[in-house]
C-alpha cells in the first residue's frame, strides 16, 4: 500500500502539470466550440449553446476545402524535401572530413533562429521589387518573380522557407540514426561486395527505419500547426492561396473574433495530431523492442 501511493506521489506533480497546461486548455477549447463564444462573452460573461452550429459552419465554408488541401500541399511537400535533403546531408557528414564538425553547427542556425525572425529576413529576400533572390536572378537575366504576391507562387514560397526551417532538424535525428549503425556490418557486407547504393539498401535503410519513422511523424506533427511562418511571410494570402487549417483557425479567433468558429478549426488540427501522435508512440514502442 505504501509503495503504491510512493509511486503515486512521484508522479503527481507530473500529471498534475499535464493536466492543468495541457488537458485543460484542450477541454476548454473542445467546449468553446460547441459556444457562440465572440468579443461579447468578454463583458457578459455568456457564451450561448449552439451546438455543432460553428462545425456546420467551419465544415459548410469554401475556405475550408481551400485550407485542407494547402495544409496537405504543404505538408507533403515540406517533409519530403525536408527529409530527402535531410538524409542527403546526414550521409554526406557521416563521413569525416576537415570542418564537419563545424559545418554541422552552422547547419543548426535556421533551427535556433526565432521563427518570426526568420519569415521576416525570407519576406525581404523574395521581395518582388527589391528581393536579394530577384536581384541574382536578374544577374542571368531572368525577370522579377512575385513570389509572394502571385497566387500560384505564394504557397511555393513559404513550402521552400519551411523545408529551409526543417532541413537541421531532419539531419540532426537521421544523424544520429546513422552513427548508431555499427561500421561491422559495413565491412562485413563489402566482402561480398555490398558497398555504396547496395550498402544503403540492405544494411543503412533497414538500421535506421525506426528513426527514419519517428522523423516523419514528428515532422508531420510540426508541420500541420506552423503558424507563424505563413504570417510572417504571407498573412495567409494572396486571395486565402496560403491559408492553411492553422492560419484559418488564427484569424477566426483573433482577427474575426469568432473563437468558437476558431475553436472548431482547432480540433479538427488537434484530432489530425493525435492521430500522428498515436503513430509516434507505436513506432517508438516498436523501435525500443527492437
């Protein structure tokens, strides 16, 4: 009985933190949703039942349908540059040479730098008129390119930031997985002649699977809520071509004030993660059995 409540009290302060800065802000939002919950409530203090109303009308609008399918373009296009070039880069450090160690550092920079800081210094590179892009593509002749102001090159722009955000990340962890990889099995496969694109396939790829998992889900999860970065460079436009789940659920709650609409975009974010999120934990069980 007394060791029971030992481990009890050991983990108290733990679930007590989960449950105060986690659980109650997902509960007040999932019951936010179902409230006519506006800048009204502030000073009344009443925020009307109304049901699956902000549902119906999150799921009824045509934004919605716009900002599903820029959330899957971005995602998809953000974590499979992000992890081929991730990987590319852990396999080229995994070798030694002067510097490696140095250029690994410098490889973090992008991941260090606070985010709205880095949109910011992005916005004024792809500037139309005065972009540092603009200006050495104009040194081969080629014309100004709207990056951010056209709508079929908005949504390209910020997945090519984001993919810049995400690449030190992606090298870091594949890193790691690769060095955990013992060099015996390397020297022993290059007697039956296993070396370089073989040597990948049958011994680097299946070593690292678990991690090259755990990456990808991680990645995803990241990427479904990066907010900032998209109003840092784009605001969500132009004409919505940026807005994802998570930019529309912002400006419902704090530009349109209609937190109960924003509260509804929220749990569709919040359902998508936690089904990622189950996806993690099952492959990190696995690659600890492993």
């Amino acid at each position: 009985m007394l060791s029971s409540l030992s481990r009890w009290l050991f983990i108290a302060p733990a679930v007590l933190y989960v449950a105060v800065f986690f659980g109650y802000p997902v509960v007040k939002n999932v019951v936010m949703s179902f409230q006519d919950y506006s800048t009204r409530t502030f000073f009344t203090g009443e925020a009307p039942w109304v049901g699956f109303k902000n549902y119906a009308a999150t799921f009824g609008s045509s934004l919605f349908t716009t900002t599903v399918v820029n959330t899957a373009l971005f995602t998809i296009g953000s974590i499979v540059a992000q992890f081929v070039i991730g990987l590319g880069l852990a396999l080229f450090f995994k070798r030694s040479f002067p510097l490696s160690g140095f250029l690994r550092g410098l490889l973090l920079l992008p991941w260090l730098l606070p985010l709205i800081a880095s949109s910011a210094v992005w916005k004024w590179m792809l500037d139309q008129d005065s972009g540092a892009v603009n200006q050495f593509l104009g040194l081969f002749g080629i014309p100004a390119v709207p990056w951010l102001v056209s709508p079929n090159l908005a949504l390209v722009a910020v997945i090519g930031v984001n993919i810049w955000l995400g690449i030190p990340f992606n090298t870091t962890i594949l890193y790691s997985g690769l060095q955990s990889v013992p060099q015996e099995l390397y020297e022993a496969a290059s007697l039956d002649g296993a070396v370089g694109v073989r040597a990948f396939r049958y011994i680097t790829w299946p070593s690292i699977r678990s991690v090259v998992s755990v990456v990808i889900v991680l990645g995803v999860v990241y990427t479904l809520k990066v907010v900032d970065i998209i109003l840092g460079l784009t605001g969500g436009g132009p004409a919505n071509s940026t807005q994802t789940l998570a930019t529309n659920a912002y400006h419902q709650s704090f530009v349109n004030f209609q937190f109960g609409e924003g509260a509804a975009v929220s749990n569709v974010l919040i359902v998508v993660s936690f089904v990622f999120a189950i996806v993690y934990i099952s492959l990190s069980r696995k690659a600890v059995d492993e």
